[in-house]
C-alpha cells in the first residue's frame, strides 16, 4: 500500500484531473484570417507541406523589442488612467511584468509563456503573497517590517510550490509574490493586487498575441498541448510494456489470419499476406525510417504512435517532456483525421 502511495505522488499530474472539466478551445470554427491571431493553425492536409525555413535571428530581435515595448507601453498607461485603488493610486506598473515580457516576446514557444502559465502563474503567486502579507500585519508595525524579508521569502516558496503543482511556473510571478510582501507601494493595495495582474497579464497576452503572430506562432496552446477531447492518461508507455504486449498478440493473430502459430508468416512477409492484415504505405523518409526500424535498439529510441508513445524502460520523463511528446501525438493524430 505504501509503494502504491508513493508511485501515487510521483507521477502526480492535476491535469489528469482538471483536463475532463476544461473544454477544448474551438478557434477552429473562425476564419482563417482571424484564428491564426488566436495561435491556430489548420492541420495539413493532404501532403505534408514544405519546412519551414528558420526565422532570421535579426527579425527575433526586432519583434521582440516591438513587443517589448508595446506590450509595457500599454500596461503603463491603462495603470495611469485607473481610479484610486481604495485609499492608494494603482502603481505606474507591476515590476514583475518586465520579465514577464521578455519571455512573451523572445520565449514564445517556451511552456513558460503560454497563456495558463502567464495568466494563472500570476494571479496565484498574487494571492499566495498579498495572503501571506496580510497575516504577517497582524503583528505590531515594527515587528512586521522587521520582518518583511521572512514574508517575502515565505511567499516565493510557497508561490514556487503552487506553481508546480497546478503547472503554471512562470519565473516572473515569483517576483510578483515577492513584491507583494516587500515593497511598500504595493503591500498597501492589498487585494487590489489580484485585478491589477489579472488586467496586465490579459493586456500583455493581447499584445503578445498581436505582435508574435506577425511572424510566428503564439501561443502554442491556450491549457496544454494535449488534445483536450481525446486526453488519454495512458497514452505514453514503456518498450518493455509494448513487447510484451506484441508477444501476447501472437494468439489474436493466428485466429485472424486463419493459420496456425507454426505457419505465421515472417514479419516481413506479413505485409504481403492475403489476409485481414493490412499496412498503410508510406513515403519519402518514412520508407527509409522503415528499413531501420529493426536496426534500432529499442532502449535508444522514442517511438510515436497515433495511439501511444513508446519511450525506453530506463527513461524517466518530466511533465514537461512528456506534454512535449503528447502533442507530437496530437499533430499526428491531426494530420491522420484529415487526410
């Protein structure tokens, strides 16, 4: 029991709770000229299209200081024009949106930019650290500032710690949990905190969306990469698991081809049996992925199914490296569906 409660936590995933409530983004249903805007992209059909060439390092620089100095230019004169916060102005800007920028406008295909890390990593680093503040005021003023530096640093481990487990760790949220504790402007807005980050981080995804898509594409998800209508939690398997399986079938196979175990055709002769068994043809460098297969090491591969991936036994995967597999599934599937 206690094994099984440990293996329980270690592969702890809240989207494997979360992703059945949250329904998949149908910017599919627009058009074209407007979803494109919103990071969608139809999936290919028939052919596979041409590479992409890579994008000029010098056309990087120059969008990223276009979003960078959009995107802050916005935030800071919506702030300026807000009414009073209670007692207190709205600051000019929340500091934490300067680092915020620079990974919406030169990481945009970093998990950390996308709009659930942006928005939520936020909003919830928001309320750990104005949460925690709040309690640490309770105590005499003196005391408080004297402590200042044992509240920021509480709010930026406990913010630290909520971010990975909800899977929205965004780098610059800490410093918003931090400022909430250490920086007198804005501990004394208190609450007020919680819309101001919720209004510059939609101001900021507005005008990332904007300006990234002149030239890329953002945001390569709104929740996760997997595919939300086809989530499957045990999509990504071990080699072990797939042999064993494929030697398992060996019974099924003989049922279906009519012929006893002893007189089943080789498996490279299977393909040109006239039975029910059936193989899609493939081209270009699929053909030659095929003649290798078999020379291949199973334990030295990652293996990409319509249905499942097939990672080595010794591999261990992080959540991250394994959204990253699952949505080279999706593409796959994708392009399958609508062929």
């Amino acid at each position: 029991m206690a094994s099984k409660q440990r293996a329980a936590i270690h592969t702890f995933n809240i989207d494997d709770y979360l992703n059945r409530f949250i329904p998949r983004p149908r910017f599919y249903i627009l058009p074209d000229p407007i979803s494109r805007w919103f990071g969608y992209r139809a999936p290919p059909k028939g052919e596979a299209p041409a590479p992409v060439p890579p994008t000029s390092v010098l056309l990087v620089w120059l969008f990223s200081f276009l979003g960078g100095f959009i995107g802050i230019a916005i935030i800071e004169n919506v702030f300026r024009h807000l009414p009073m916060l209670g007692a207190y102005p709205a600051p000019l800007i929340i500091a934490s949106f300067g680092a915020a920028a620079i990974l919406e406008y030169n990481a945009i295909e970093s998990p950390l930019s996308q709009p659930r890390n942006l928005i939520l990593g936020h909003f919830l680093s928001a309320c750990i650290g104005v949460g925690i503040t709040k309690l640490f005021r309770l105590l005499p003023e003196a005391r408080f500032e004297d402590l200042r530096w044992l509240a920021g640093a509480l709010a930026v481990g406990v913010a630290s710690t909520v971010m990975g487990i909800t899977k929205t760790v965004h780098p610059p949220a800490g410093a918003t949990a931090l400022l909430a504790a250490t920086t007198p402007e804005i501990t004394e807005i208190g609450w007020w905190l919680l819309p101001l980050v919720l209004l510059a981080g939609s101001l900021m995804l507005a005008s990332a969306m904007l300006v990234n898509n002149l030239y890329k594409r953002f945001p390569l998800y709104w929740w996760t990469p997997v595919d939300l209508a086809e989530t499957k939690k045990d999509d990504i398997v071990k080699a072990k698991d797939v042999e064993k399986d494929e030697s398992d079938s060996s019974i099924d196979l003989e049922s279906d081809t009519g012929l006893p175990q002893a007189e089943m055709p080789s498996p490279s002769r299977r393909a040109s049996h006239g039975s029910t068994l059936h193989k899609k043809p493939t081209v270009g460098r699929s053909d030659t992925m095929a003649s290798r297969k078999s020379h291949i090491d199973p334990q030295m591969k990652i293996q990409i199914e319509i249905d499942r991936v097939i990672v080595p036994d010794w591999m261990e995967l992080s959540q991250w490296e394994a959204e990253v597999l699952e949505g080279f599934q999706v593409r796959l599937r994708d392009g399958t569906r609508h062929e």
